[in-house]
C-alpha cells in the first residue's frame, strides 16, 4: 500500500501543489492557471513529466460536472478515463470511465464530504483506494492510501474531488 498527501497552500499566487509520499518526498505536482475556464490541470512527475492532463468540460447537457482526463500535456494524446458526477436524493454519485485503468466508482460517507473509497467496478466492489480530507487544518489536506497500483491516476481522482467538495482554496 502507498500513501501519499496532498497539502495546498492556503494563500498562492499560483495554483500548484506537491503531492508527498509517505517520507514527505514530493512524487507528483499538481499545476493549473488561478484563473481558467474551464477549468483544468496538469498531473505531472515530481521532475515535471506530464502525466495528465484533466479538464471539466464546459456545459454537460444534464449540467453535472464531466471531468476528461488525457494521457500527457493535452488532449492530443488521447484520452483516459472519464469522470461523471450525478446528484440523487442522497448526495453525489461519481463514476469513472477508463480502458485504460478499468470502471470505478467513488463512494463517500453519508453527509460528509470528508472521505471518499474508491471502488474497482460498482459500489459493492473492491475498495482500491481511500481519500481522506482532514478537517481541522488551514489549507486544504488529504491522505491518500492507494491499496491497488495506479498510484498517479487515483491522484487526479483525489484533485478532481477538491475541485468539486472544497472550492475555496
């Protein structure tokens, strides 16, 4: 198992973070514009390799937020995995669409939006990942803990739910 946490710095002039591994070693940087519609990032190797590249789209036809992700700088090397997010009667269901690193399906506590478990296939399957924001800090932080490769693809998934549950940093 892999841990790794995400700290974003509460007051930047730039939109970027490291992403930390369990020695505190930086393995991954997340890089975006402060301002940028729509909005996008940049998933990129602790020595500045793009490895991702995630957009939201602009207007989704139901108007739930659609999340691309693509392999390298842009969009021209292909995409990835696909992020959904639909409301129900009991919050937000998030689905993700890959050929590449398969289905997955990201489930939270009821009425929190404070940890999250990443699920290979549906709800009831495998949880492969856990996301964990912590609550009583200044600047947005999460732990990470990757049980199933695909370390630097459930990363992307942990900016994606910041993006969508914490706006403010």
């Amino acid at each position: 198992m892999a841990r790794y946490q995400i700290r974003q710095k509460y007051f930047a002039l730039n939109d970027s973070f490291d992403i930390t591994d369990s020695s505190g070693a930086a393995r991954y940087t997340c890089r975006s514009k402060m301002i940028s519609i729509p909005k996008k990032f940049w998933i990129e190797t602790a020595s500045g390799k793009p490895l991702y590249f995630v957009r939201k789209k602009m207007i989704h036809w139901l108007g739930y937020p659609v999340f691309k992700i693509y392999k390298g700088e842009n969009k021209k090397e292909g995409l990835l995995a696909t992020v959904k997010v639909a409301y129900s009667f009991i919050g937000k269901k998030i689905k993700v669409k890959s050929e590449t690193f398969g289905d997955y399906v990201i489930t939270g506590r009821i009425g929190s939006n404070w940890s999250f478990f990443l699920h290979e296939g549906d709800k009831n399957g495998e949880i492969v990942a856990t996301i964990e924001k912590h609550i009583f800090k200044i600047a947005d932080t999460y732990d990470i803990d990757v049980i199933a490769a695909k370390d630097s693809f459930v990363v992307a998934l942990a900016v994606i739910l910041d993006f969508l549950y914490h706006k403010k940093h």
